[in-house]
C-alpha cells in the first residue's frame, strides 16, 4: 500500500492548473520519474477515491543554472502527470 503513496509526489498549484481543474476537470500532479500511466491512475483512484477517465504525462529535463563563480549547476529533473476525472467528480485540494 504504500507503494501507491510513493508515486504521488505533490500536485502542483500553477496558473495553468487552476485554468485545468476549473474548465476541463484536469489535476495537474508532479510524480516519481519512474512511475508510468497505471501506477499513477492506481494512486490517484486509491489516495483521492475518485475514478480516472485519462492520464497524460510528460517529462522534463532540469535546467543549467549558475552557481556562484563559474560553475553551473543543474536543477533536478521531474515528470508531470495530467490527470482527467470522471465528468461530475472534483477533488478538495486547497
């Protein structure tokens, strides 16, 4: 069990994803890097007891950024899942 709460990582609470949730009942979640589209749909219908229509996800490379001199560092490297819920079903999330 608690292999389902390890996929989840944190929803993410942009512009954008207010826009998503609000007019076509998508969340926006940020996941483990390894988790694929049936594990995610697992977690989110145990953890939130709501049912998944579709699940979408994408990959991002973190960026180079500078550290102090002249070295550069990077930002860690994350995935994002975009998840559809059933038509009438909402999640309480703030």
């Amino acid at each position: 069990m608690s292999e389902v709460y390890d996929q989840i990582e944190t929803v993410l609470l942009t512009e954008k994803a207010t826009l998503l949730s609000e007019k076509l009942n998508k969340y926006v979640f940020r996941v483990r890097p390894s988790a694929n589209k049936i594990q995610i749909k697992r977690a989110i219908e145990v953890i939130f007891k709501k049912k998944v229509v579709d699940v979408n996800t994408a990959n991002f490379a973190g960026k180079k950024k500078r550290e102090r001199r002249a070295d550069f560092g990077r930002r860690a490297n994350c995935k994002k899942a975009i998840v559809t819920l059933k038509e009438g079903e909402k999640l309480d999330i703030v």
